[in-house]
C-alpha cells in the first residue's frame, strides 16, 4: 500500500469532494445490490413469520426472534457462533476479494451512494452544478437548494432511525409510540431522535470520511490482504507513460491522463498511485476508465479488479495456507451454528429434588412397601409459540408400576415463560432391591399448534436399602 493521494490540507479543514457519477457495468450490478439491501433493511421488521416480525430484538425481554425461531438470554453461545462466522466469513472474503464488503455490502457506503448522494443530484444536479453550489457565496438558490436537500435527508434519516428501532420494538409497537405523546414514552424519543441526527450528519456531511478516517476495518486492510488478494488497481505496466508526463519513451501508455478516475472517486485518490488505505473498491474509477478506453478504442481493464500478483504478471494463488485456515474456521463457525440451533430443545426442563426428605415411606400393605419421593420440575417454554404440557403418569418399569403424581399438570406455558412444578413419583420399594436409588426416564409431552413432542429427562429414585 502507499501513500494516500488524498492529504488533509494545511488548515486541517476538512476537503469538499464531488465525486462525478459513473456510468458502466459496475455500477449497474452495485445500484442493483443497493437497491435489494436497502429494500431487505426496510422490510424486515414488517414481514411476520409465526405471528412475529422475522428479526425482533427484545432486549428486556432477552428475547430475540430469527426467521421463526426465538431464542432467549440463556442462549448466549449462539451469539458467539454468530460473530465468528461473520467475522471470520469477513476474513475470508477480504484475503481473497479485498474491500468487497465495503464497495458491496457496507451500510455506509451503501446508505450514502444509494440514497444521500442521488437526493444531493436530484436537488443540486451533477458534480460541477454541485461544487459550483458549494463554492459560490449563501444566495437565494443556495439557500433554497440547501434546504431542500437537507429537509429530504431529514427525512430519509427519520425512516432510516426508525426502521432500525423497528428491529428492537416490532413496527407496531415502535408506530403507536411515533403516534403517541413523546412524553409517555421521553427515552426511547431521546434515543430514536439522537439516533436520526447521527445519522442526518453521518450520511449527509461526514459521508465517506467516516471510511478513511474512522472505520477499524479500513486501517487492517494491510494485514488482511496480501499480494494475491484482488483490489481494484491501475495496470501501471499498460498505463505508464501516460499522456502529458515528461517522458522521452516513444510508446505512450494506454492512460491518456484525463483525470476520470480521479474525479468519480468518492474518497478523493487517485488510484494511479497505486493500492491506498482509502480505496473503498467502489469500482467507479474501473467504470470510468473503461468508458475512456472505449472511446480512445483500446482494451478495458487498465483499471480492473486485479492482484499485485497478477500486476506483475505472475500467477495469483487463491487457495493457500492463510485463506484454507479462514475457510476451515468460517465453517467450523457455521456448523456450530446450525448445530447449536437445530439441538436446541424448545422445551427446558430442570427436576430437583425436593428439599425435605429424600424419600418418604408411604404405607406397608400386602406386604409391600411404597415409596414416594418429591421433585420440583421447573420447565421453561424456549419456542415461539403456546406450548400445553404434560407428563405421562403411570409406568411400567422392570415388571412393576411406577405412578407420577403432578397436580399442577398439565399446564400451559407461552414463550419464554417458565411454570414450577410438583411431582411426587410412587414406587414400589421392591424396585430398588439391594441399591438405595434407581435410575428412571420421566416422560413429557407438549404440545403446540397440533405438534406433540416427547422429552425424556433421568431422574434417581431413592429410597431405604
Ligand atoms: S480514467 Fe483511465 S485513462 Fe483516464 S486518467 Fe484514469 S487511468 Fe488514465
Ligand atoms: S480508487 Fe476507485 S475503487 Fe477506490 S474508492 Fe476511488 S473510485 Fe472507488
């Protein structure tokens, strides 16, 4: 990597950049994966799945709704599993691809390319009428453009912050909060209307500099990439020397020095410099270019997606000891996942011991003696739906009866919601010949929209010897 082109000026101001549209085939597939991604973040929290919004973030509940599914505080180790397949997936996908997540996927870039930057070109026009704008002194079609421009971004901001507490508080909740008194509900509208603002100065001012100065993921890109990694370069073998530069060579490069590229870049460098911190691989200067090399009627690709390998015309190694290790732990992480997931019991079921008596000697008759112990079954409905449960009562275990007692069975438990229970399980004393326990399956059923499950849990009888 070297040096950035883009330098913080002596006065420390910060520089005004606008950057020039780009037309071509990048640009088509990226204001495709825009407009998809943003549609995706916006309709999320209004599709409903088993009654509920398909991603729903309860924090003081602890409950958090996925597609369906609903997991609780408890359920922790899942979010690690989620965490380190998206972190490690990023790994992965930058050692092979670079910043392919900043260009394609990235909120920031996405949210400022796809909508700030077309309201700005709706309302000023294109990056000359813009800068002319900007540079000239406060009159009344600055003042009107301006405000305009920031009444839509207001806007835009105020769907974007409630669309995200959309995620937290399900869309109708979070409505008849809007619609409400700001009073009734004064920390969430403190929250809500902060969130907006850092959003409104975030994608309306601080725009791309928040990748070049603030994101933790631009600065690493040195160690996560290396010299097989693809990025988006300047082919300086088939560009060098450009038009115009004092050069005595007879054979001119391909670059004829028109500054395009320079010029639609969104952070402002010029990618002939060679690879730089503050290439968020947008891809506009590969569009621009290759429109250049259409009409100067040569080959596209003086800027292309390339390594530095494969610059210098050597083989670029995809598949290597660093990207098989990301790959093996990406997937690692993701069958974790689907592991922790699809064993996840919806049903939790704790027994314990009474605390009394370990066993109670209940009558001697025919001379056979009944034992009876008590349990406390606690159990905590861990699905998205109404579950009825229930216990089997009567057993036969090795040629004899064992008899459940549950007066408080069966009961109904909504999601997320846990029901205490007693049990006292009768048997006779016989059962436990010479040892003082024996291990017995207690049996529980639930039911749930006409689904019944069985749940088996080991419990120790005991008893006198
Ligand atoms: S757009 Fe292409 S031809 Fe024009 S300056 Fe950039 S690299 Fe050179
Ligand atoms: S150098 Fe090219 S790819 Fe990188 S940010 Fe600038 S325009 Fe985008």
């Amino acid at each position: 990597m070297v040096e950035s082109t883009q330098k913080v000026p002596e006065d420390g101001l910060r520089i005004n950049l606008f950057p020039m549209a780009a037309h071509g085939f990048f640009r088509k597939y990226r204001d495709l994966s825009q407009w998809v991604l943003i549609a995706v973040f916006i309709a999320l929290p209004w599709i409903k799945i088993n009654g509920l919004p398909a991603i729903l973030i309860n924090l003081p509940d602890r409950r958090f709704t996925f597609f369906g599914l609903s997991f609780w505080g408890h359920d922790a180790p899942l979010l690690f599993f989620v965490l380190a397949s998206f972190s490690l997936g990023l790994l992965l996908a930058t050692s092979i691809w670079g910043r392919v997540w900043c260009g394609w996927a990235c909120p920031q870039t996405i949210t400022i390319d796809g909508i700030f930057r077309r309201i700005e070109t709706l309302v000023e026009g294109n990056y000359i009428a813009r800068k002319k704008l900007h540079e000239k002194p406060f009159d009344n079609e600055k003042i009107v453009k301006g405000a305009i421009k920031w009444l839509l971004f207001l806007t835009v901001s105020i769907i974007l912050s409630h669309t995200f507490f959309a995620y937290f508080t399900g869309p109708g909740k979070l409505l008849s909060m809007a619609l409400g008194s700001p009073s009734k509900n004064l920390t969430i509208f403190l929250i809500v209307n902060t969130t907006t603002l850092t959003i409104l100065l975030n994608f309306g001012w601080f725009k791309e500099r928040f990748c070049t100065i603030i994101c933790p993921y631009g600065r690493l890109q040195s160690v996560l990439t290396d010299e097989d990694s693809l990025v988006v370069a300047y082919d300086e073998e088939r560009g060098e020397p450009r038009k115009g530069s004092n050069t005595k060579s007879e054979e001119m490069g391909d670059c004829i020095n028109c500054f395009k590229c320079v010029a639609v870049c969104p952070t402002g460098i010029d990618i002939r410099r060679g690879i730089q911190m503050e290439c968020i691989a947008c891809t506009s200067c590969i569009d621009a270019c290759n429109e250049i090399m259409r009409i100067t009627k040569k080959p596209k690709g003086l800027i292309r997606y390339e390594s530095e390998n494969g610059l210098k015309g050597e083989k670029t190694v995809f598949w290597k000891m660093k990207t098989n290790i990301y790959l093996g732990l990406t997937l690692l992480s993701v069958i974790g996942l689907f592991l922790f997931i699809f064993n996840r019991s919806g049903l939790d079921i704790t027994v314990l011991r009474a605390h009394e008596n370990p066993y109670q000697i209940l009558k001697t008759s025919n001379e056979k003696t009944l034992i009876a112990n008590h349990f406390t079954l606690n159990l905590k409905n861990q699905s998205s739906l109404k579950m009825e449960v229930d216990i089997i009562r009567v057993e036969k275990v090795e040629g004899t009866e064992i008899e459940i007692i549950a007066a408080t069975l069966p009961v109904t438990i909504l999601p997320g919601k846990s029901k205490k229970n007693h049990i006292f399980i009768k048997f006779l004393k016989s059962m436990l010949e010479k040892r003082s326990h024996h291990k017995f399956q207690l049996q529980i059923t639930t039911k749930s929209k006409d689904i019944t499950q069985k749940y088996i849990k080991e419990i120790t009888l005991a008893g006198p010897v």
